[in-house]
C-alpha cells in the first residue's frame, strides 16, 4: 500500500471508517453493497482487510489509499463514550467549518470527503470560484458543489443513495452519448454498464433525461445525435428513488466528446 503500512489482518465497521477516514453511514452503505468484500468470521461483522482494501481502491479511489493506522484503531469496539462522541462529531462535520471561512485544498478536501488531488481538478473547472492565495470562501464552494457536483453535496449533507461505482469525475460538461449515458447508470446501480441496446430502450420508454444536446441544435461542438452532459447524468444517478431504481422520466461504458 502507497500509505506505507498494511492495515489489520482484519477490520470491523469502526476499523474501515479509520482507516480510510470516512463516517460510519459511509461504512454502513459499502458493506451493504454487492460487490463489497464478503464478511470472514462467524458474526460476519469483520472484513479482510486486504480484500477490502482492494476494492477501496477500485470501487472508491477518492477514498484510497488507506490512513497510517493509531495503535489503538483496529478492530475494537467503542466504548459508549466513544459512540456517544462519533455520532456528536458526525452530527456536527457538515458544519464544522463556517459558510463564510476561506480554506485551502486540504481544508476542502477534508469538509467534502474527497481528495486534495481531487479539489485541485475542480480548482481549474471554469466557473469553480476564484481564490485569494490558494484559499476559497467556503460559502462560494458549497453553492458550486451543489450544482456541479450533486453526488458529493449529497455525501456532504448525509443525503445521498448507495452506488456502487460512482459516476467519473471530470467537466461537469463533458458530453457523453446514449451508451456512456447506460455505462454510467449501469455501473452506479448495479456494478456493471447497461447494454446500449438497453440504455435506449429506456431512452424510448422515457427513464432518462432529455438529451442536453441534439443533432442540428446549431452548438458547439456539433453533435451529431442525442448527448447529455457529465452533470445532468450525474444528478440522476443520486436523485434514484432508492438503490438500483430508474426514475420515470429521467436515466454507464464513458463514450465522451469534449
């Protein structure tokens, strides 16, 4: 592992929210997913800590590598105390910093639960908020993670469905056709692409989004059938009714044109 040190041969809930610094509603939506390690022990409450730390780094690679382990972190349970103070500090993270404070990378990547090399990319996204010496106004970060980054806002705000592969990071208008758009549904719902010939059986039945770009709409760059943008596929992967459900009157392999 890049982090230097190998985590416990095994880890409980509490151990895989420390070693890879995430809340434990986070914990609670992995385990329940499909592809997710199986448990090893007789109360299938531990993980092999190998097998997860693989799919930690495919299936959640904002989230890896793991965190150097404290001594005391790897597969006990909390006391009362202990529990009583996690879920104080979860109930309270989201407003931990102040709306109006100025934070660096690594203060942002910290309020949002992503990586700093992430923060960077949005950082050079034209139209992400401009900064003062490498630092932003949170309050102006939130309202563009809201917009333009739907899924994280949602984590951020305790919001937001299980999938299981999330959707890419990139432009939020990077323009992806019918089969990018089953690719992308595909693998957040249920670990694997739509066949396309699928993908536009549900664009004929009316369960994806209506096409941000058409053939003939005389923009830039031409388009020469139906296209959506990387954000609205997005917004409809974390506003599913429910994990693995397609909602009536909206709609993953990342066929993508700039």
């Amino acid at each position: 592992m890049s982090s230097g040190k190998r985590p416990a041969a095994r880890l409980d809930r509490v151990g895989i929210a420390d070693t890879y610094g995430e809340l434990p509603r986070t914990v609670d939506a992995w385990v329940r997913l499909l592809n997710f390690p199986d448990p090893v022990g007789e109360d299938e409450e531990e993980w092999d800590a190998q097998q997860v730390d693989d799919w930690v780094k495919v299936s959640r690679p904002q989230s890896w590598p793991a965190r150097p382990q404290r001594a005391d972190t790897s597969v006990k349970e909390p006391t009362a105390a202990q529990a009583a103070s996690a879920s104080a500090a979860e109930t309270a993270a989201p407003g931990a910093v102040g709306a109006d404070d100025l934070e660096g990378k690594a203060g942002l990547a910290l309020r949002y639960g992503v990586s700093e090399s992430t923060v960077g990319t949005w950082s050079r996204i034209e139209g992400f908020p401009g900064s003062a010496g490498n630092r932003w106004r949170t309050s102006a970060v939130d309202d563009w993670v809201e917009q333009h980054r739907p899924h994280v806002w949602a984590e951020f705000k305790g919001e937001r469905p299980p999938v299981v592969v999330p959707p890419p990071e990139g432009d939020p208008k990077d323009l992806y056709d019918v089969g990018g758009y089953g690719v992308i549904l595909g693998n957040a719902t249920r670990g694997e692409p739509l066949p396309r010939a699928t993908a536009l059986t549900y664009k004929r039945q009316g369960h994806l989004e209506p096409p941000d770009r058409t053939r003939g709409d005389r923009k830039r760059p031409e388009v020469f059938e139906d296209m959506w943008f990387l954000e609205t596929i997005t917004k409809h992967v974390y506003s599913r009714r429910g994990p693995g459900r397609i909602r009536a009157g909206r709609t993953h392999r990342t066929n993508k044109k700039r």
